[in-house]
C-alpha cells in the first residue's frame, strides 16, 4: 500500500475518532459534575448530645413520662468514631433514564466509611444511584438531607437508632438546580405542612447553598434546628452541618472546605500574626545592615 493512501486512512481514522468523542461529549447530559473513577472523601463529626437534647424537649412538650423518654434517650446510640466516609465513583452513564421523580443519570459506586484509627471499610458496593434534572416541579429536604442507620441487636434486644448517617443524598446533586424554586417550595412546606412560626430558607445561587433554620414561638422549650449545605461547581457535597440550638449533631466536609472555614474564622489573627512575621523580618534585616 502507497504511504499516501497510509496516511490517508489515518487521517480519515483521525476525523472520525474525535467526531465521535465530541458526540459522547454531547450526549452526556450538562446537569452531572462527576465522572467515572472520581474518588471523593468527606471528613465527619458525630455529638449525640444535641440530638438527645432535641428528642427530650420534643417529648417533654407532647408531655410523655419520664420513663418513655428516658428509654428513647438510652436507644440513641451515634457512633462518634466515625470520621470519614469516602465514595469511589465507578461508572457514569452517558444519557439519562427515568428514576422515582424524574429523568436523571445513574452513578455505580463503592461507598466506604472510616472509624479512628481503623482502615477504610468497603459499607456498599456496586451501589447505583440517579442525579436528578431537577426540573420537578417539588423540592423538599429530602432532596438534601440523610438518613439515619439504626440497628436491632437480637441477642441483647436493644434497638440502636441515630447511629450515623446513610443514604445517597445529599453527596451529589445536579449543577443546574433551580435554586430560587428551592427557597419558596421549602419555605412553604414548612410554614404550611409543618407549622412552624419561624421559617428561614436562605439560598446562596452562586456558591450553591443552601440554610434552613426552623424554629415555633409558642414553644420555648424547643429550639431551633438548622440545616446548612454546600456544593461546588460540579454538584459534589463541600459541607453539611445538621444543628439543634446552634450546636451541631454532625458536620460533613471536605478538607478543603475545613481550611476554608479555619482561615474565615481565624483571619483578624492571620492577618496579625503575618503583620508580626513581617515586622520580625524587617527588624532582623535592619540589624544586619547596621552591623555591615
């Protein structure tokens, strides 16, 4: 075969190749950040002590015995070891299929979960689970918050609740939610379903986050519970904090958004102490020179 024609085919093998790659690129849907083999790690924090505060003042208000309420309390049962959960995204489809609530793109995962000092260990594997459109016409929590794990223990008979949390939300969303559709359908069910007095749903669109903060007058005994959640640019969760009078029960975040937060929190002292460095450094090259 002459070289011309050699070359020939490749080049038309060439044309080809990337006329395909940008049809995938095309066909895969706009709305889904992640890609096949991401792997994503979070760093969690368990304190079981606001949530047991939350189920006592519930109760205490709807008025059960001591002993009912003291049973509750003793089933509570969060694993505070646990400090990090990790998804290894295996498979990404390229185009979308109908789920529960709407057209979205099944993810394959393994989901890990990591307890101090001990290794990661593999919890669900070959997982699947649907990034949404998010062109429904309903948004409620559910579409940002978990679940809770509970336990039977057959041979002690207890019943272990609240021991961390599970589920696929709300680790990825779509980067194209209708955030605004967000704050009114929440607000809404709240003050309307749920009967709360004060209702605080604020949405950040750009950095896509999102507070609920819940709160009802006529009880003083209960306080206020709070949900605050972050994503980035591609729909990846950044942060989660679910709160019971200001004090956290669980925190969910990234490394990076941890430093971001430390540097937010810290940066008067930051600035001070850079401010101090630099001053030490001035004074040091001063000596020198005047020793020269």
């Amino acid at each position: 075969m002459k070289k011309s024609k050699i070359y020939n085919m490749l080049l038309l093998m060439g044309v080809l190749f990337l006329t395909l790659s940008v049809f995938t690129l095309a066909a895969t849907p706009s709305y889904v950040g992640i890609e096949a083999n991401d792997t994503y790690t979070w760093e969690t924090t368990y304190d079981e002590g606001p949530w047991k505060d939350y189920v006592e003042d519930n109760m205490e208000d709807d008025h059960y015995s001591e002993a009912v309420i003291e049973l509750a309390l003793d089933q509570i049962d969060m694993n505070e070891d646990i400090e990090g959960i990790k998804i290894v995204v295996l498979d990404v489809d390229d185009e979308e299929k109908e789920t529960f609530y709407d057209d979205g793109v099944r993810i394959i995962y393994n989901y890990y979960m990591k307890e101090v000092d001990e290794d990661w260990d593999l919890e669900e594997e070959d997982e699947t689970f649907a990034i949404w459109k998010y062109d429904y016409d309903v948004y409620t929590m559910g579409f940002f918050a978990f679940d809770w794990a509970s336990s039977y223990d057959k041979d002690k008979g207890e019943l272990h609740v609240m021991e961390f949390l599970e589920g696929e939300n709300p680790w990825f969303i779509s980067t194209k939610v209708a955030w605004k559709e967000v704050e009114e359908e929440i607000e809404e069910k709240y003050e309307d379903d749920y009967h709360y007095d004060e209702v605080s749903v604020k949405v950040d669109r750009d950095n896509d986050r999102l507070e609920v903060f819940l709160d009802r007058d006529e009880d003083d005994d209960i306080e206020e519970i709070g949900w605050i959640i972050d994503y980035d640019n591609n729909g990846v969760l950044e942060y989660y904090e679910y709160s019971y009078d200001g004090e956290p029960i669980v925190i969910v975040q990234t490394q990076l958004k941890r430093a971001r937060i430390f540097i937010e929190d810290n940066m008067l002292w930051i600035i001070l102490g850079s401010i101090g460095v630099v001053a030490v450094i001035v004074v040091i090259v001063v000596v020198i020179i005047k020793k020269k």
